[in-house]
C-alpha cells in the first residue's frame, strides 16, 4: 500500500464526490490521513468509510448537489476542498451511441463538476480563506479515445473549465485539475482483463506499473494544501510517464 503523504490538513473540510470506491477511496483515505474532515458522496446508501460522513446524491441533479453543499456547510460551519471525483467511461462506439447515451456521459463528467463547483464557489467566496477545488479528470482529454469518445470529450471540457474557472473565481479559489492514467481499482479486471492482460498493459507504461488509488490520492492532497498555495488553473498529469494511446493494441501484438 502506498502511504499518504505527510500534510497537515487539521481544521479543513473536505467533500469527495464518488468517495467510498476505487481512485475516490484512495482520495478519501489520503485526506483522511492528512486530518482533513471528510464528507463523500454517492448515488446509492453505501456504508461510510470510516471517520468520514456519508450522503446520497446524485450529482447530476442541480438542486440535490445544492443541497448537499448547504448540508455540508450547516453541519461543519464551512467548506474548504472540493474533489471532483465521481464520473464514468461507458464504453460504446460512437457511430452506435444514442444521444440519451451521450447526455449521460457528459452529463457525469462535465455537467455535475461545474453544478458541484457552482455551489461550492458560493461557500468558498464567503469565506475569509477561500477554498480549493481539484477535478479529477483523465488521460483520455489528451489523446485519442476511440469507444469513449463522449468520455474524452467531457474531461477535455473539463479540463478547460478549470481554466476558466481559476480565473473567474480567483483569488479567493483555485481550481486545478488532475489527468489520471490507468489506475488499479476493483473494477481493474473488468475493464483490462486479468492478471496477464494487465501485465502486458503495465508492460506500455513508462514507470512499469498502473497507479494505487492513493498516489492519486496524495496529488489531490497535495494540490488541495497550501504547498500548492500558487498553483492555480493547472492541469496536473498523473500517468506514470505517459500511456500510449493504443495500449489495446500492444497488448494484442505481445499476445500474438
């Protein structure tokens, strides 16, 4: 396991969409082990993580998002990070997908950031300190996506919006955003195969070797202290030197 860095969050709240699973529990624990006070999220009542405390919303609903920021604010007085994690890659060929098909995705992974950042800018200018906001995108904003093109699409849009954002809502916020690669989650056989397959994957990766959810975790960590006090509309990659954009295809070749 890879251990959180060692940042003192103490007296900071912290609400992490999609934070009971894969790259948003490694978020989760990440800030947990910084002192950080946790809020999560998710369209389902799961069991908390430990330490933290837990809503149901679905974030692509505007008025629930507002309404869990103000639950977050009336319970803990303020709101000082917000990870936008919770988001999608559904596979489909886009000469197939149906428009309804396509306003989900988008609707997940750009829509519901900029709902959730809207209402937490609200809390955050009100505050004397300000606020931070990280946006968990991918590396699918910066190249090729064939099968999630709508996916690549919305984290392209989302990377800009950050950037946007980091103007519109300075100085009193920063937004920044993270483009993670492959990442061993749960769900790491069901999208690339098993242990083989994956390994022929890792094979394609520069550092040798797909992410833990908490060193994605420790960049948030990072980005969301005041180490990172001037970075500001910043699009941060976390690919482990960079995933070829046809990794499938490699993985096919060494099989052959």
């Amino acid at each position: 396991m890879v251990m959180a860095i060692s940042i003192d969050l103490r007296g900071r709240v912290a609400l992490i969409t999609g934070g009971t699973r894969g790259i948003g529990l490694g978020i989760t624990r990440a800030f947990l082990d910084a002192g950080a006070a946790v809020v999560t999220c998710s369209r389902s009542d799961v069991e908390p993580v430990a330490g933290t405390t837990h809503h149901v919303c679905d974030v692509r609903d505007p008025e629930a998002v507002a309404a869990l920021v103000e639950a977050v604010r009336d319970t803990h007085g303020r709101l000082d990070v917000l990870v936008n994690n919770a988001g999608g890659a559904p596979y489909a060929p886009a000469a197939d997908a149906s428009p309804r098909f396509h306003d989900r995705v988008v609707a997940l992974n750009l829509l519901a950031p900029l709902a959730l950042a809207q209402a937490a800018n609200r809390v955050m200018q009100a505050q004397e300190t300000g606020g931070v906001i990280v946006n968990i995108s991918s590396v699918s904003a910066l190249r090729p996506s064939p099968g999630t093109a709508a996916y690549g699409a919305a984290k392209a849009g989302l990377d800009s919006l950050t950037r946007s954002l980091a103007i519109e809502w300075a100085p009193k916020v920063r937004m920044n955003a993270i483009d993670v690669g492959l990442c061993r989650t749960g769900d790491t056989e069901d999208h690339y195969g098993r242990d083989a397959e994956v390994a022929a994957i890792e094979r394609t990766i520069p550092l040798g070797r797909m992410a833990d959810p908490a060193e994605i975790g420790n960049v948030a960590v990072f980005l969301a202290s005041d180490l990172a006090s001037y970075v500001s509309g910043a699009r941060l990659e976390c690919h482990g030197g960079g995933e070829p954009p046809a990794f499938r295809s490699a993985l096919t070749q060494e099989q052959q």
